[in-house]
C-alpha cells in the first residue's frame, strides 16, 4: 500500500506535533484546529476507512479509544467533556483514507456537530 501523509508522520517523513506515541499508535496535533484542543489518533497500521475495518482489528480500533481517553485524563478534560469523532468516505468529509480519530476539546462543541457541505 502506498500510504497517506499520515504513513509519513508515522516515518518522521514529515513533521507533525505528535503528543503520543506507543507500539499501536500515534496522537498528533491535527493542522488546521476546529476547536482549542484538535488532536488525531491514528493506528500504526494502514487501514484506509472505518469500512476496511476487519474483526482482526477490533483491539486495534478499541485501543484508539483507550489513547483518546488517556490523552483527555492526563490533558485535564475528561471531565469537563470532549468529542470524538472518525469520518468515513466523502460525504462525511473525509479526507485522508487512513483511519483517525479527530479527539475535540476545549471548548462548549456544538450539536448537531456538522454544517451541510454542498457536493462537488
Ligand atoms: P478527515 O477530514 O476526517 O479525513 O481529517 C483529516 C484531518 O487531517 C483534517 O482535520 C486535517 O486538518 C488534518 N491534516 C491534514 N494534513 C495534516 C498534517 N500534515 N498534520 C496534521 N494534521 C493534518
């Protein structure tokens, strides 16, 4: 597989603001912020959207969780309350097919957390 810019953060390709890193996983502050705390945490593997999901993967995908979590208690605002959210294919704005979880805080988010995009 060819790999995305992600692949490339992962390889110290290209830089990134990574605030986490374990065997699984990589955490990085995501480039253009949609709330005061925008960070990206994405498996090591290649797995290009949440419907390339295989059953193998299911730890994998829960440990994404478990960094979410992780990196909200130690940054203080697990309880205070954050969101997060992975987008699969276009029409839910996708833009880089390997998998992330977008983790959002700092701030009161909105609900419905979306604005209609026109399709192109
Ligand atoms: P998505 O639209 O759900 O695929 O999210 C992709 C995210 O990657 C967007 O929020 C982008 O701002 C972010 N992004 C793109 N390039 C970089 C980069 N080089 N470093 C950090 N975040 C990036």
């Amino acid at each position: 597989m060819a790999g995305t810019l992600f692949t490339k953060i992962i390889n110290r390709e290209i830089p990134a603001d990574i605030v986490y890193e374990d065997e699984l996983s990589l955490a990085f502050r995501d480039i253009n912020p949609q709330a005061p705390v925008h960070l990206l945490i994405i498996p090591k593997q290649e797995i290009p959207t949440i419907n390339d999901i295989e059953l193998n993967d299911r730890e994998l995908v829960g440990h994404l969780f478990l960094v979410a979590k992780k990196l909200a208690t130690e940054m203080g605002f697990a309880e205070d309350g954050y969101r997060v959210v992975m987008n699969c294919n276009e029409s839910a704005g996708q833009t880089v097919f390997h998998i992330h979880l977008h983790l959002l805080a700092g701030k009161t988010l909105g609900w419905p957390p979306y604005t209609d995009r026109a399709k192109v």
